[in-house]
C-alpha cells in the first residue's frame, strides 16, 4: 500500500445517511476478486442511468468533483453486508479518505487493510466539511494524519480521533501481513532459539 501521510485535494459531499455496501459496489460487480478496475461499479446505481449513461445530477459525475480523492458522508457510512469490495471500489477509484460521524465496523476496518483513512468527526465539524465540500472547484480539503487534523478551505481546521497502531500502519504503508513481515528477524531468531532448546517440538 501507498503511504499516507498528508492529502490535498476536492472533497464531494454525499450528505445521505446509512450508505450501505450494496450502495457503494451493487452485487453484480462482485464477480471477481480482483481489487483492480472495481471503481467503475462505484455507486453505480447512483450514478449511473438504467442505459448505462451518466447521471448528471449524481455528485461524482460533476465536473468539479469528478477526481476527488475525499468524500464527505453522512452517518454510518459502510453499514449493510461485509464485502471488502466495497474499500477495493473506493480505492481503484482514487478515493483515499471518507470522512463521517461513524462508519459500519466491518467496512471500518477494511479500509484500513486497503490504505482509506475514514477520518471520524463530531456532528457540528461534519457539517461544517459538508459545507466546505458543497463549494464545488472550491472545496479543498487537507488531511493531515500525523497531527490528525482536517483543514477547510479558508483555513479553519478540525480534529478526528484514530487508533495508534491504524495510524501507524497508515503512515508506513502496510497491512496487518506487513507489519508481522516486519518483525521477521525476531520471529526468525526465538525460532531458532526454540529449534535449538526444544528440538522435540
């Protein structure tokens, strides 16, 4: 996974409450298991016409807010069914942060495994980044993860809430595989030591 430590960019406004997994990637995208070329069935039903054309009207289709790398949600976004395409959808579209009052655990998690901050804040800060995010071209949000900070366009700044450990594993690039993968030396030596002490076992 990529590093993530600071992003910049235009954040969309999707201001709809329980945005559930079935939303963000619709059952028949789940054919595959390949993490690639999923962004397209990204709120497909959303965003697409029944003839497959453009919706106009659906926020990721707007001009402005076509290569947002930010959502701004409403709450418990990720909530319904478990599948990990939902984060594999978000991330081949180029979305690395959404931002919400509370997130389903399962989907939580997952983002975590795939390199997507979901940045927690306070009703009254996500109305404020709604706002923020409704201003088209405008609407610039900075993320920042080591001082884990959310800056607006006019500077204003708020404040999210993430684990230790998540956050670390944000900011050097790894999953949970790579962070046991980084600890193989001593894993390696106390196998040893017990091959050596205990070669029964």
């Amino acid at each position: 996974m990529e590093k993530f430590n600071k992003l910049s960019s235009v954040a969309a406004p999707l201001p709809i409450i329980n945005i559930d997994t079935d939303m963000i990637i619709p059952k028949d995208y789940l054919k595959t298991i390949k993490r690639s070329g999923l962004g397209k069935g990204l709120f497909a039903e959303m965003r697409y016409h029944e003839d497959g054309s453009d919706n106009a009207d659906f926020v990721l289709n707007k001009p402005a807010y076509k290569n947002a790398k930010i959502i701004v949600a409403g709450d418990n976004f990720g909530c319904g069914s478990s599948r990990e395409h939902a984060p594999w959808a978000l991330a081949d579209y180029g979305v690395k942060c959404v931002i919400s009052t509370s997130f389903a655990d399962i989907f939580y998690n997952n983002c975590f495994k795939n390199g997507i901050l979901p940045a927690i804040v306070s009703p009254e800060d996500l109305e404020k980044l709604m706002d923020d995010a409704e201003r088209g071209a405008n609407s610039v949000l900075t993320v920042d993860l080591e001082s884990q900070t959310i800056t607006g366009p006019d500077g204003g700044s708020v404040t999210f809430e993430i684990d230790a450990m998540r956050k670390h594993r944000l900011l050097e690039g790894i999953d949970d595989i790579g962070e046991t993968l980084q600890k193989a030396p001593k894993i390696d030596t106390f196998e040893d030591k017990m091959s050596s002490e205990r070669p029964w076992v």
